[in-house]
C-alpha cells in the first residue's frame, strides 16, 4: 500500500522526474523507474543510444493527447479513468427528495390543517373540531380557512433549488448523461499495442467491453469502430471481436446511418459483419 501511494505523489508532484514526456503542447515529467518497467517501448529508447535518451525526452506527438495522458496515468496508478463520481449520487438524492415533499404537498389540502405551531405563535386560533364534511356542497367555515391560509402566508415556500419542475427524478433530462469513453478506450487499447504495455492493453479491452455492454448505442459508437479497425491489425480481435458480438446482439446498430457509412468505407468490417450473419467465425 505504501508503495502505491509514493508512486501516486511521484505521479501528481512529479519529483525526481528524469524524462519528459511530450505530446504536442502538452508534458509529462516522468521517471524512467516506473515507466521503462511497464512499457517494453520505454525500456528500449531509455536503455539505448536513441537521441531520445540523450535528451531526456521522449516526443509522442503523433499520438491523442488524452490517450497519452491516460497511459501516464496508469503507469502509476495501475488504472485510469477511475475517478469516483459521487456528486452525481447526491444529486440524485437531493432531487428525490424535493420530488417527494413536492407532490406530497400536491395531494394535501393544508388550508384544512390546523397548525399547531402556528396557533401558538398566534397566527391563528384553532376553532373547535370541525365535523367531517358530508358532501362537495358543503365548505369549511370561512374563517378558518382565511385565518389558516393568512398564517401559512408567514412560512416560506417549499421551493426547488431551480426553476425546474421535478415530475420524476428517473425522467430528469438536464441530469449530465454518464460518458461511454469508447474512442478513448480504442485509443488507449492501440497506444498499448503500439508501445507494447501488456496489462494496459488488458486493462483497455476490459473497460471497453464494459462500456460497449452499457453504451452500444452511444453517439461514439460509429467513431470507435472505426477508430479500432484502422489503428489495429486484422489478426488482433481484442477489440474487433467486442464490436462483432454488439452487432450480434443488436443488429439495429447495422441500419442506423452513420453506422452505415462507417461499414462502407472499412471492407474488413464489411467482412467481419458478413462472416457473422452467415455464421462463420470471424477469428477466419
């Protein structure tokens, strides 16, 4: 435990850094420690006579910057992208419970109430019981009801925190939608092949399995397919085996058009989808 949490300070403050890491404006100071015992890539450009070694600096330039700066973060943490979101959490629970004192005071006539608090403050003063009424004629004496509703006037309405009207807190659309992170982690599944990092590589399918499961329907869909079958090769079905079972599971995804267009530029995808609806396995 200790040694997670002195690579996790080396990671944020980035003491006793001995390389930089560099993707187009942005860097990382790095120690070649941690790094180069992770990374077969940086093991051999820090161990070599690479002018990348001579200079301390390593340029990835060609690379997505956010894919980057997610492989830097898991040479230290051994993860990325888990980051807690509990502000959504409590959200949530402070708008159910403005939902539910909202549409209790919907269902209850408190001009009907006598308030005793409010007697005692002497904003009213209760009468005596009143029965029953017996039929939708009948009324509430009148000074009840105006001396009741003249000393609620004192109380300060219960007001949601905005100006939104709370019907469900299921149905709530202003609510930030969960990210699905597919084109990252399709970016983050090829850095890992391309600087041979096995267990980010592991890692990456995993959680892009796992978002492709929840999010198949997500607007980074189409970008994601495309992202993983032209930064991987045929013979790699990490992630290409994930997106066939998607298609398998919803052939909607096939007929949506952006989607399609997708399909038609990529023949391998084409074939893969071809293979698949004729029932021939695609690892062919």
């Amino acid at each position: 435990m200790g040694g997670t949490n002195a690579r996790r300070r080396l990671h944020v403050g980035g003491k006793y850094s001995d390389l930089t890491v560099v993707c187009n404006y942005r860097q990382w100071a790095v120690h070649r420690a941690i790094i180069c015992s992770r990374s077969g890539f940086f093991d051999g450009a820090c161990g070599s006579s690479f002018l990348e070694a001579d200079s301390r600096m390593i340029d990835l330039s060609d690379d997505d910057e956010e894919a980057v700066n997610q492989m830097i973060h898991f040479f230290y943490h051994l993860d990325y992208l888990n980051h807690p979101e509990q502000p959504r959490a409590t959200i949530f629970r402070h708008r159910a419970s403005s939902d539910a004192r909202k549409k209790l005071l919907k269902r209850i006539d408190m001009s009907l109430v006598c308030d005793p608090l409010l007697a005692a403050a002497g904003c009213y003063t209760p009468e005596s019981p009143v029965s029953p009424v017996s039929s939708m004629d009948e009324k509430v004496p009148f000074d009840l009801t105006e001396k009741a509703q003249r000393g609620r006037s004192r109380t300060p309405p219960l007001v949601a925190d905005d100006d939104t009207d709370y019907e469900s807190v299921e149905g709530d659309e202003n609510l930030p939608e969960d990210e699905s992170h597919l084109l990252l982690h399709a970016r983050v599944y090829a850095l890992a092949e391309k600087y041979d990092i096995p267990s980010l590589k592991q890692i990456s399918r995993s959680k892009f399995e796992m978002a492709m499961a929840c999010h198949y329907d997500s607007a980074d869909f189409p970008e994601a397919i495309e992202e993983v079958y032209c930064s991987t090769i045929d013979g790699d079905r990490g992630l290409r085996g994930i997106i066939c079972e998607a298609f398998s599971c919803h052939p909607q995804l096939a007929r949506t058009p952006d989607v399609l267009a997708i399909i038609q530029e990529l023949p391998s995808l084409a074939l893969d989808l071809f293979k698949l609806e004729r029932g021939i396995p695609v690892s062919m």
